[in-house]
C-alpha cells in the first residue's frame, strides 16, 4: 500500500509541477462534468487535468485522472483529447485508455439558449475511474473490482450529448443530455449533467490580485444515469450534487475543487475532484511559423 500511495504522490507532483511551471490564460467555469456553450478560441490549445480521489463500498481508495488537451480548430469547432489513468491502493497504476472528443456549436450567435453537438469516441478499459460521466446503470459496483481485473474490459464506445447552456445576467446555467453505446451489441444508455455558476462579484475592480472576489467563480452540479433503452428509468441508478469552486491564479492558471455527493444506493458515498487549466494562445499560428521557418 505505501508503495501505491508513493507512486500516486510522485504522479500527482509531476502533473503539478508541469502545470505551474507554465503560463497562460485558462477558461473560468468550473465544472468537472457539465459542459456550458464556451468553445476554446481558434488556434488555442487549453491543457486541463480532472482528478477524482473515491472509494467504492467492498473496494480500496483509489485517485484517477483525465488529462485533456483541448484545441480549438475553428470558431465553432473545438476537438479534445483525453488521456486517462488511475491508481488504486494495495493495488497498480494503470492506464485506463484514451477519448476523443469534438464539440460544434451550429449557431454563433448568443441566444437565450446556445447549443452544443458533442460527439465522442471511448477508448477505455473497465479500470477506469475518471467518472466524467454517469449513464445507464452505472454504480459503485463497477468500480470495486481488482485492476487486473477490470483492465481485461475494453470498451469501444460512442457518446453523443445535446448541451444547452444559457447566460442569465452574472450565472451561467447549462444542462447536457447524454445518450452512449457500446459499439458491440449493448444497448444505448442514457444520463444527464446540470450546472450552475456565477463569479462571486460579476463587477472586475481592475486590481492586479490573488483574493479579489471576481477571481473566484462559485456553483453547483448534478448529474446521473438514466437507465437504457431496455429500461429507461431511474431506478437502480447513481446521482450525485456536487457544489464547486473555481479560483483564477497569477500566470493563467485555474484551480477548481468539488465535493461530490451520492443520493443513491448505487452511488459512491462520496467524491472529490481537484482540476488544473492552463491556456496557451495561438498555438496553431506559433506551429505554422515553425513550418514556414524550416521550409
């Protein structure tokens, strides 16, 4: 055990250091599952960490983490890739696998309510314990198992969510319905994320500082499963609430905490996530005065 909590102490520090040691402008809303109508800019490239530290009933603690590197190709396109691990107590740290994502948003314009088409590819084995999303009948149970186990599970997956997301005076609210399938034979499985949150004063005070109160965002979310199409219910399902913190920190850099609570049986007792973000402008201007430099 004191070996697994070593290696999980040196991987979190590495992935601190990495980002700290960096400088840029990162995005300001919070959240760890819900997705609100923000694209990243053209030709930028954000670089954002999701830790979740849980424990599953009949299973040990265990930390995972998504890294995502999210770029955007055009004004209304943004593509993401996700490069997800975990480490579990008295167990391993493995790789659990990658995902790539692309987010389009049909109509430019600000509206009272702002779509998003989100498509998804899942590459990932069943060790994986990120938990960016709840669908079907997804439980604690799938998480309890030994990871020489649960890495045997491979999943080929596609997800497809509809985000709608609204800018209401200083609150962002959004809702995302999400509808995924195993490219096998399984059914499609459903769930959805809803979040909210404002800056704690929506006024800047054009200060140069750490506490000022806009630089802190503050909100809440909730999500869960919502059966399949054999059985489109919400029983026997997991939900959690989980209120959030976003703090904007000198040189570009975010940090994001939440504490996560399950409201079923089928939920994990509790989960904490800690984020990073960091933004890189006009990356994709910078790559192609390389290529145009070396030619």
């Amino acid at each position: 055990m004191l070996m697994a909590v070593r290696r999980a102490s040196l991987f979190w520090a590495i992935c601190l250091f990495c980002i700290l040691a960096l400088a840029g402008r990162a995005q300001e809303k919070p959240y760890f599952v819900t997705y609100s109508q923000d694209l990243e800019e053209p030709g930028n490239l954000e670089l954002e960490t999701k830790s979740a530290l849980l424990r599953p009933d009949g299973g040990n603690r265990g930390g995972a983490m998504a890294m995502e590197l999210e770029y955007g190709t055009r004004a209304w396109w943004t593509t993401e890739l996700y490069l997800d691990g975990q480490t579990t107590a008295q167990d391993s740290t493995v790789f659990t696998g990658w995902r790539l994502e692309n987010r389009i948003r049909p109509l430019m314009r600000e509206m009272a309510v702002n779509p998003v088409i989100y498509v998804e590819y899942e590459n990932t084995s069943g060790a994986d314990k990120t938990v960016l999303e709840v669908v079907g009948h997804d439980g604690q149970a799938d998480l309890a198992g030994p990871n020489s186990e649960l890495r045997m599970q491979h999943q080929h997956e596609a997800e497809l969510k509809l985000i709608l997301s609204s800018n209401l005076k200083s609150w962002n609210v959004s809702e995302n319905f999400i509808a995924e399938k195993n490219l096998g034979h399984e059914p499609w499985e459903f769930g959805y994320a809803v979040g909210a949150a404002r800056p704690l004063r929506s006024a800047a005070s054009g200060r140069n500082c750490t506490f000022c109160a806009e630089k802190l965002m503050a909100g809440v979310e909730a999500y869960g499963g919502l059966g399949d199409t054999s059985s489109l219910t919400l029983r026997d399902t997991s939900h959690y609430i989980a209120p959030l913190v976003g703090w904007q920190l000198p040189k570009g850099v975010r940090l994001s905490f939440s504490p996560g609570f399950g409201l079923t049986a089928s939920s994990l007792t509790r989960i904490y996530r800690v984020g990073f973000a960091l933004e890189f402008e006009q990356v994709g201007g910078w790559l192609h005065h390389l290529q145009g430099g070396g030619a």
